[in-house]
C-alpha cells in the first residue's frame, strides 16, 4: 500500500512548476537524441548525398539496393567488425573479470595498488592510447618489439596484424567493463558463497556453480555495454585499419563522409550502414535490458557495502602478481615509455643509449607549449567538456527527478526507457548522425562546424547522468519532501532546499565524469570539427596522421600526448579536491553516522567512495555501474 | 525554562472530517482506501486513529495533511475548509505540524536547521531573530537546544524522533500529525516517548491526531480512539469504553487480548440482560443484547478478569477446568484452560493472572467469568 501512497501526489491535477520544468527537460533529451537518428534514417531512404535541399533528394530504397548490390563488401565489414569488436569486448572482459576478481577477491598483495594502477589508464585519452601503442608496436623503432627481440626467437609484432589490432583495443578499453565488474563483485552477498563452501563444495566448485549463474546477467549487462563501446569507438580503427586492410564499421563510416577530391561524399550509403548497425546494437540493448532486469531479480547486488570473502592465493601469489606486472607493463609504462621516447627524437628512432646521447631533445614540449592552436584547441575542449557536461547534467537531473517522483504510466515509462537509451548508441554512429543533423538544417540553423555543435553532440551521452540522477532520487525519501510542505514550504522551496542539496554530491560527480569523457572524446569531433572548432584531440591527431602533410609532427604530436594526459589529471584530480572540498566533505561528515538517515545518504556515499578511490573515475564506475545494476 | 512561551491558549484547533472519501487507481481500477470516515476532535484533545495496516489510517491522516487528495467529503480546520472533493488546499498553507514515520530529518541540515525551517519558507516566515528564538524553544521543549548546532544525522534514534518533533511544533501549527512516530524506537524508549508526548500535547493545549496499529500506545495517550478497518471507523471512543465496551468481535480482538467463546442467548432477566449458554452452561452477562432468544452470539471477556480457585466457590459463572499451559510473561503470568464438562473438553479460555499465584500446568481449577467483566455482541 504505501508504494501506491508514495506515487500518488498532491495537487497532481494542475501542472505545477515543477511538471512544466520536467516536460521541458525530456523535450531536450527527445530532441537531442530523436532528431539525428531520424535524420539519419531519413537520409538512408532520401538519395545519396542529403535528404533536403538538394535537387537529388527523393525517397528511395536505392541506399540499401546499394548496399546490397556491395554484399560482399557488406559481408566483409560485418564479419571483419564481430571479430574486431566481439574479440575485443570478451578479451578485455575476461583481463577485467581476472584484475577484478584478484582485487576484491583474493588476498593478493598489493591489491590496493594495483587497483589504482588498472584504473589510471582509464583517464588518459583513448587517442592517445592508440597513438602510443602505434609507437610502441613499431616494427624497427618500437619499444615493445626491440624487447621481445632481446628474447631468443624471431619474434615480432605486426602492428597493423587483425589480431595485434583486436588486442590493443581490448587492452585501450579494459578499465572500463574492470570499473563496472569492481561493485558487482564487491556487493555480491558472500553469504551465498559461505553456504555452499560449508555445504562442501571447492573454491573451484562454487565458483561455477553459485558465483558465476549469480553474477551471470551483470556480467551480460557489463559485455553489452562494452560492446557498444567498441562498436563505437573511432580511434584504434582509424590509426591501425587503414594500414591493415580491414575494413572495420567504425572506419567505413568515417571513410564514406570523406571523399576523395573530386566526388561527392556517400552521405546516403553511410546512413544505410549506420541503420543497420543500429538494428544490431538495439538489439544488444534489449538483451541488455533483460539482462539487467534477471540481476535485479536474483538479488545478487545488495549494495551494502560488506566484503565477501578473500580467496587465498597461496602458490598462485607469483604467477598472478607476474600477470599483473605485464599487464601494467602493456597498459601504462610502455605506451608511456614510447610517447615520451617519440617526443624527444626527432623521427623514429629505436631506442639506444647512444641515441639517447646524441639525437635526443626536448624542443618538442617548448614548441608545444609556444603554438598557439595548442591553447586554442585545449580552450575549445574545456569549454566543449564544460557546457555538454551543464546541459546534459542539468536536463537529465531535472527529468530524473520528475520521472522517479511521478506515477508510473506508459508516457513516464518511454521517457524513462529513451532517456536510457543514449548508452545503446556507438560513439560514431550519434557522431555521423550528428554531423548529418547540423549539415540539414545548417540553412536555418548554422551550426554545422562551430563549438555549439559539438557542445550539443557531447551532450548526446546524456543516460549516463539519467541514470545516476535516476537512482539518486530514489535514494532521497519523499517523507522529506512531504515534511518541508507541511512546515509550510513551497514544492518550489522544498526542491531548492531539501532536495537539490541532497542531489548535489551525485550530479557534481558525474559532472565531472562527463566533463572527462568529453576532454576524452575523439570519435564525435573526429566528425564534426572543423579546423576552426576542432578540440586537443583532433588538433593531436593531426599532428601524427602522415597524411595531414604540413601539421604532421610527430615528437610534437607526442609531446602533446603526454601534456594533454597530464592536464587531464589535474583538471580530473583538481575538480575531485575542489568538489571533496564543498559538498563531498559536507556528505563523508554525514555519511559517518549511519542510521535513520541511511537511504538519503546513498548518495553521497557515492561521492564519498569517489574521494576514497583516489581517482574520479572510479565515481564514473558507480554511476555506470549502476547503469548494470537495474 | 522559556517553554511557557510555547503554552498559547489558543493552542489547538477543532478538526472536523466529515464523509472523507479516497481511491487510488491500481491498474487502471478504483480501489476504494477510505469509505465515508467521519469524526470531530476538540480543540487541544488527542485522538488516535487504531487499526491494522491496510486499513486506511494513514491515507486519513495524510488527507488530513493535505499530502494525499481526497476523492470526497469534507475536511476543515477551526471552521477553515481544508479539503473538499474536487478543491484543496495545499499542504504548506495548512497551518499543521507532522512527525512522520521514519522522522524525515533532513539529512544535510544541523539540527538547528532543521527546527528552524518551517519559521524560514514562505507560508510562517518570521523576522531572522524571532525566527531563532522561536526555534530554540521548540527545541527546549524536546530537550535538544544544547545539540542545536549538531549535524542532524548525529542524533540517535529518539533525539531524531524529538527534533521531528520540535519540528512539527516550530510553527506553533493548530493541529499537529503523527503518523507512527514511535514504531521506529525501541521498547523502552517508545514507553518513555510515549509519555513525554502526552505530557508535551497537554502542556501546548495543541490538537492532535495519532497514527497507530500499537493498542496500547493509543490507549494510553489518547482522549479519544477510533478504530478503522476496511476503509471505516467501526468504534469511536474514550480508551476505556473502547477497551471494556468494544462494539463488535473486531474491536474486542483488536484492543487488547481477548477470549470471544460462541454463545446462544437463553433467556432474559428482568433487566433486559441475556442469560447465555456457552461450554455447556449457562452464563450470566450484564450486557442488553437486542437479539432474541435462540440467537447466535458471541461472549467476549478480557484474560486478566477471569480469576481462579482450586476448590468451588459460591459465585455465578463458575467453571471446572483444567489448565493446558502456563507462559510465564514476567509481570504477569498467561494460561490456556480447557474447560471441562466431566471429563470432555467443551471449549478453551485464555486468562491472565499474577506471577506468584498462578495455577501448575495439568492442575484442575475453577474459573470465575464475573458477570460484569462478560459482554455479549453479534456472533
């Protein structure tokens, strides 16, 4: 009875203020994610440059005709993408499963090191990720490949190999499915282990018997999410498909917009690939959905903050400490290693004692810092972080809370369901879509090209603050709304009082989240920038593409790398201080006295987790987490 | 002590609730919560609204509050329409004070703040000194001023329940709500509570309406108790006429422990009193019943009246049992009695007695049912 209590609200029968601001806030996110997908299957079926404003515009089918007149071009890219995307997604999540398992689960030393360690890769850009293992795999100057030569065989990688592909992606998004995995295990309710240890089964035992059916449908939710993210993902197609030859969804797409002189971009065929695309991974969301509902339903995830058991490691200690050392050589001293290396040599050049004496320089990082568009684009990028971080906090905060505090009913559900939906659409499918929208309606509105345009593409993540903002409300109980109107406050002074500050440890964590994400982000910009928009990571990018003949700069290009990651950091970690400062000090001094207050603190227990692990991201993996958790 | 500042005379108001009607749609479907209630509380009386969960005493209370829309019947303050079917008034410009459940202490706020909250927002905003003023003796009064400027989540389980408290009063409301306050306390502090809040409720003259499924909590505060079930007020009383004169089988069982044994009226006294026959006897009961004779009733009395011998007495109502099983309770001491009729078992009676002279367990005695302790109602 009181859940229908709790749903039933006062005063229901004439918009409040507070109705109108959520309807405002959903119409945002609608727009904001109805319009480029349905300008992208509008441009499918409307000819093969762009839908309006062109005489060649008409409706047809000739798209998909096209495409599947290509079949055996088609066939290619799907399976060259299943293996490239589905490869990657289980490798990194079977690497994420094993560092998860031995940070929470075992009494392995230096767990608390090595939890850090996993995760600071997360925070460097995923450009610069691939740019380093480019220059780490390199066949004559590459660190990686001059060691394993100091082993006995002829062993060397091929960096543009299918296979050297499929693992450096896997090895660039690892930290994401290990942030997610961390609280499914760490909620998992031990007790349930404990019984069948003591009904007599094995570590081994109980591991495949009880831990992994319990843990099963999160882990279905972690692997579709990270599938997705693959799938969208630009940046290790685009520094290493082109050389391989394979063609990759995420590269024909970018390759289709940027004809060659002379002829008209295939903006018609792309929309075509992008909607088949989107069937797949609607698909992968639905499964995603189910998924997560059977993990609500089996309970596993109690959120209450209890260690499980630790398993002891015993003769293992060695081997999995050694696993550790080489995964942390592969994912952060090497690529470092050959960044900082590429920046002061002035070509490629394989690392030597000699060279180090005679060839090296740092003119790089002082050319860097005296160029001009260095600052120009680092500017765009706070700027472009900041106001899609705003407006899509903002928005998502705002329906969140109207949705969770309002009856369910089959409009709040489909708000709620689409509001969700931006995590099931690839980075470079929203880019392209995106791009189309700006490119249609550039007559009347012009935004094709400028900042505003990328400020509202980043904002297209939106879900991820959904979510959090979601589960937040939830955690506040509505008794402390309904007692600021009885005290004599209006619903307008209760929010701004009573809920909003509640809300505020949440909504500034993922603030910062996204304000990451979107210094991070390449693959929307990768398609949208102009060179009079473009932010840090494009300009990066091309300073190291060959191909853009008078920027390309190498030790520049790396020089920038490592200065782009370490402003990253402190902007990362400077943001962390500044919120632990205000509203996250004031939440941990709440958060010591657990008790009746206990539901309205969940949240800042989030933001308090956040100050603890040492790293903003790990506030992105509670948040996303709970993306999984539903 | 500041606290005679709080004693205003015109401390409470008169609420009147005349009729209330609510629905809630489950599923597209009207489930009707509160059928027609009706009642009136005095200015500076409490009155209890006693019933099992489910049966509307909350979405009365909150009706009242103005947090839930009545679907009909009229509620009004002091003569001011609060709610009629289709207009209300929003819950801020109510003029009344709840304590809620689980206390609904904002979390982010000083104890301080808290108290002080309701004198800031729009609807009772005072002057910022007065404001201060006003709110330290709210907190006089629960005894929490020199905690003022603690962070309210410091507080334990009891001084959260008080500062609800002191925050429901700030405002010197005409009527003051609570919705279960003490459910969440444990044993001893909940009797404790119970007492400060009677004596507060008295001292402040204030109106107060009470949440409760607790029979005792409602006895032992209240001027008046309603008794709900299924959407309605079965029994509106003073605790005593509610306890020893409950109205129905529903009443009886609900307030306190209860012997209710089938029963079919025999005959009438001069006085219009039934003479039944139950366990196979005739019983002698004090209490008009309008059914006829040969009507089916039922005889209700309370354990702790039925007394017991070891050997027969000259008294009415006396019968032969034997005793089934003792409980040892602490301050009192409960036993079940198979009534005997030679040797068979006819029926069984819980009574209740003191520690130190109950029966042993497998003894046969005599147990005295006074007539004026047995009330016949409606089978």
């Amino acid at each position: 009875m009181s859940r229908v209590e709790r749903t039933t609200r006062a005063g229901r029968t004439r918009p409040t203020g507070m109705t109108v601001a959520t309807v405002i806030a959903g119409s945002v996110i609608f727009l904001l994610l109805a319009i480029p997908l349905a300008v992208q299957v509008i441009t499918a079926f409307r000819g093969p440059f762009l839908p309006f404003g062109v005489s060649t515009a008409r409706w047809s089918t000739e798209n998909f005709v096209t495409l599947w007149g290509l079949r055996d071009d088609f066939w290619d890219v799907l399976g060259a993408t299943a293996a490239f995307v589905g490869g990657s997604t289980v490798l990194s999540l079977l690497m994420a499963f094993g560092l998860a398992w031995v940070t929470v689960r075992t009494d392995a030393p230096f767990r608390r090191m090595i939890s850090v360690l996993v995760i600071v890769p997360f925070i460097v850009p995923p450009i610069v990720k691939a740019q380093a293992y480019l220059l780490m795999l390199s066949p004559e100057s590459g660190v990686l490949n001059q060691l394993l030569r100091l082993l006995p065989g002829d062993l060397v990688i091929d960096p543009y190999a299918f296979s050297t592909m499929v693992v450096i992606q896997s090895l660039t998004n690892v930290t994401f499915p290990y942030l997610m995995i961390v609280p499914i295990l760490t909620g998992m309710d031990g007790s349930l282990e404990e019984s069948a240890r003591v009904s007599g089964a094995s570590w081994g035992q109980t591991l495949r018997r009880v831990t992994l059916p319990m843990l099963w449908p999160g882990l279905l939710g972690v692997m579709v999410l990270t599938f997705i993210l693959g799938l969208g993902s630009l940046e290790v197609p685009l520094l290493f498909g082109q050389e391989s030859g394979k063609d990759i969804f995420a590269l024909k797409l970018w390759t289709l917009i940027s004809a060659g002189a002379g002829e008209l971009p295939q903006y018609g065929l792309a929309a075509a690939w992008g909607c088949v695309f989107l069937v797949i991974t609607t698909i992968a969301f639905v499964i995603y959905l189910r998924a997560t509902r059977d993990a609500e339903r089996r309970a596993s995830i109690s959120g209450k903050g209890f260690r499980p058991t630790t398993m002891k490691l015993g003769g293992w200690r060695i081997p999995v400490l050694l696993a550790i050392l080489v995964f942390t050589m592969l994912t952060a001293v090497l690529p470092l290693f050959a960044l900082l290396w590429s920046a002061i040599t002035p070509y490629p050049l394989a690392f030597s004692f000699d060279a180090l004496r005679t060839q090296t320089h740092f003119t790089a990082f002082g050319e860097v810092l005296a160029d001009g568009e260095f600052w120009a684009s680092l500017g765009r990028t706070l700027i472009i972080a900041g106001g899609s971080a705003t407006i899509a906090c903002g928005a998502a905060t705002v329906l969140a809370y109207g949705i969770a505090r309002s009856r369910a009913t089959g409009w709040t559900r489909s708000m709620d369901l689409f509001a969700s939906s931006s995590v099931a659409i690839p980075a470079v499918i929203a880019g392209f879509a995106m791009f189309l929208t700006f490119m249609v309606i550039n007559p009347v509105i012009p935004l094709a090209g400028t900042i505003a345009a990328l400020v509202i593409a980043y904002s297209y993540r939106v879900s991820i603050a959904y979510r959090a903002g979601f589960s937040a409300t939830l955690q506040i109980r509505t008794e402390l709304e309904e007692a600021a109107l009885i005290s004599g406050a209006s619903r307008l002074e209760g929010f701004r009082r009573i809920v909003a500050p509640l809300l505020a440890p949440t909504v500034f964590a993922v603030w910062i989240q996204m304000f990451i994400l979107g210094t991070n982000e390449f693959t929307l910009p990768a398609f949208l920038a102009t060179p009079e928009s473009r932010p840090l990571s494009v300009y990066m990018y091309a300073m190291i593409n060959p191909r853009s003949a008078q920027l390309y700069a190498p030790d520049q290009g790396a020089a920038m790398a490592l200065i782009f990651t370490l402003l990253v950091f402190a902007i990362g970690y400077g943001l962390q201080w500044l919120v632990s400062l205000r509203s996250i000090g004031r939440a941990a001094r709440r958060g010591r006295v657990v008790d009746a207050a206990t539901d309205a603190l969940g949240t800042a227990a989030v933001a308090v987790e956040a100050t603890d692990a040492t790293d903003t991201r790990s506030v992105a993996a509670q948040q996303v987490a709970e993306l999984t958790h539903r | 002590m500041t606290t005679h500042h709080m004693t205003a005379a015109d401390g409470g108001g008169r609420l009147v609730v005349d009729a209330l009607e609510k629905h809630y749609q489950l599923d597209g479907a009207e489930v009707p919560v509160v059928k027609g209630v009706s009642f009136t509380i005095e200015p500076g009386t409490f009155t209890s609204l006693l019933g099992p969960s489910g049966c509307g005493k909350t979405t009365t209370l909150r009706c009242v509050a103005g947090l839930e829309t009545s679907d009909g019947g009229v509620i009004s303050l002091d003569g001011k329409v609060l709610s009629t079917g289709t207009r209300h008034v929003s819950p801020d410009k109510r003029d009344v004070g709840m304590v809620f459940q689980n206390y609904a202490i904002w979390p982010h706020m000083s104890v301080f703040a808290n108290a002080v909250f309701p004198l800031q927002v729009a609807a009772g905003r005072l002057p910022k000194k007065e404001a201060r003023t006003r709110a330290m003796e709210a907190l006089e009064l629960v005894q929490l001023d020199a905690y003022a400027h603690r962070p309210a989540t410091a507080l334990s389980g009891g001084q959260q329940q008080r500062l609800a408290l002191a925050r429901a009063l700030a405002h010197r409301p005409k009527l003051l709500l609570l919705d279960e306050p003490l459910s969440n306390l444990d044993a001893k502090l909940r009797d404790t509570m119970r007492n400060e809040l009677r004596s507060l409720q008295q001292r402040l003259g204030i109106t107060a309406l009470y949440v409760t499924h607790d029979q005792s909590e409602a006895l032992s505060m209240s001027d008046r108790v309603a008794v709900m079930n299924g959407g309605r007020i079965v029994q509106e009383a003073a605790p005593r006429d509610l306890y020893f004169a409950p109205a129905d089988r529903f009443v009886a069982d609900f307030v306190g422990r209860v012997n209710l044994i089938p029963a079919v009226v025999r005959d009438r006294d001069a006085n219009g009193d039934a003479l039944v026959e139950a366990f196979g006897t005739r019983l002698v009961t004090p209490c008009p019943v309008e059914s006829g004779t040969g009507a089916d009733v039922t005889v209700t009395f309370r354990p702790e009246s039925v007394r017991w011998h070891e050997a027969p007495v000259d008294r009415p109502n006396l019968l032969p049992a034997r005793v089934a099983r003792v409980e040892f309770l602490g301050e009192i001491v409960e036993y079940e009695a198979e009534i005997l009729d030679g040797a068979t078992t006819v029926g069984r009676v819980i009574a209740r007695g003191a520690p130190l002279n109950s029966p042993t367990e497998g003894s046969t005695v005599f147990l005295e049912l006074a007539p004026q302790a047995c009330r016949v109602l409606a089978a």
